[in-house]
C-alpha cells in the first residue's frame, strides 16, 4: 500500500482569486512505513504573494524568483503522486489549488482526484475528537508528535509532521494519556509501546487456580461481601439474601 503524505503552501487562502502555489511537499508511506523517499519542490507563481501568507510561511517573492513554474514540474510531481493515496490534512484547500495549477497546463485535464484516492485527516480528526481542536499543531500535543521545529509552515516538514500523525492516529492507542497535554505531572510523555502477538505463535499454557487459591479468593469475596452489605462484583454484583448477609456476618 503506497501512500503519499502532502502539503503544499501558497500566495493566498483563496484559489478563486487567482492565488497560486509556491511550495509542495510530499513524504511516501509504503505499507505504513516511511521509506524515506520524498519530493518536495518551491515554485515560482508569477505573482505577488499576499503579506499575510508570508507571516504563516515565510516565502518570499524574492526567494521565488528563480523558481521553476508549475508547468515545468507538473511532470515530475504526477509521476511521483499517480496511483497513490493522497493524505492531506484539510484536502479540499490543497486540492483545489493543485486541480487549479493543473488545469493551467497545456494538456493536463485529469484532477488530481481522479488520479489519486484522497485521505482527508481533518475530517478523520473531527470525527474521532469531535468539539476539540484538530489543527495540526493541536493534533502533535494531542498524540506527543514533535513540532518543535515548526517556527513557521513549511510544506515538506509539514508533510514529515502530518505523517507521524497520521500513524498515531490511525494505529490504534499509542499513548496512555492522563491528561489533554498526554504528560505527567513531571511534564513527561506518557506512551507505551503496543506489541502484537503474531497469529501463528504457541497457545499460551492455561494455568488453573488450585485448591488453596480458590478457597483465599473465596475467603477474600466472603470479607468483600460484608462491608458491602452483600454486594459482591464477582458475582454478578447481586445482593445476598437477608439470611445469606447475616451468615457471612457472623463468619
């Protein structure tokens, strides 16, 4: 199972608008593993890049303008992206722009969509953290990714972050969360490593109580009873009768 991790940074929040892509940042998950193997590209929009985005990404006009255009890599990236899963957080901002860039290419009709099947984990987020915050950075504190790097958005190193996300949040409980921070008092992580028994390994050797820990473990549902006025979990939580109660009272 390919799957490709992306994020990409732009001029502005709205495509309508004319806003472009300047960055795209790609990391490959084969069978949940990341391979090591990325793609990850700046470009050069032809445009004025909105002030407000330079204060989310840092990238300037300047820093562009010896960038290739979209065109000139659109080649590249499709190969590397084709016939993956794409996971993106918040998809549909980073689609649409990347269907808009595409559509600008002399020949390239296929939305990005229909070349890849797209994860969406925003929407996954939501739903398993409903009326929590699910940004990236909140989602990082929520299963202990480190973001410490993060000083301002940049499509590669958000992709890296995303992916480590996304494998925690999509790998079953990771971590043994105490609090919304998952730290201690001490401010350490709490996690432990989840090990999965292989399916074909030696059936565990069943070891039945003896005699002795039988009547000990009677003796303790016996003492248990009495304080609780015959309430007794390990026995169906049902209340002993009246005389039963009294029984046990006088030992």
């Amino acid at each position: 199972m390919r799957q490709i991790v992306l994020d990409t940074e732009t001029t502005g929040l709205e495509v309508s608008q004319g806003h472009r892509i300047i960055e795209i940042g790609c990391v490959e998950l084969i069978n949940r593993k990341l391979t090591g193997n990325h793609y990850h590209q700046y470009i050069n929009p032809h445009r004025e890049i909105d002030q407000g985005a330079i204060e989310v990404h840092g990238i300037t006009n300047d820093f562009l303008a010896d960038k290739p255009a979209f065109e000139a890599i659109s080649a590249a990236f499709i190969e590397f992206v084709q016939g993956a899963e794409l996971v993106i957080h918040n998809a549909p901002f980073d689609i649409g722009f990347l269907n808009a860039e595409l559509q600008r290419v002399a020949g390239s009709t296929t939305p990005l969509d229909e070349l890849c099947t797209v994860t969406d984990t925003l929407v996954m987020a939501r739903s398993k953290h409903p009326g929590q915050r699910n940004s990236l950075d909140a989602l990082c504190q929520r299963y202990t990714v480190d973001n410490s790097q993060r000083d301002l958005h940049g499509a590669l190193l958000d992709a890296e972050i995303l992916a480590d996300v996304y494998l925690a949040m999509t790998g079953g409980q990771t971590a043994l969360q105490l609090s919304d921070s998952g730290t201690d008092n001490d401010g350490q992580a709490l996690s432990e490593q989840i090990v999965r028994l292989a399916a074909s390994r030696t059936p565990l050797p069943v070891i039945k109580a003896s005699a002795e820990e039988i009547a000990a473990h009677e003796a303790q549902l016996q003492d248990i009873a009495k304080a609780s006025g015959g309430k007794v979990l390990w026995r169906g939580n049902t209340a002993l009768s009246p005389n039963e109660a009294a029984a046990e009272q006088q030992g």
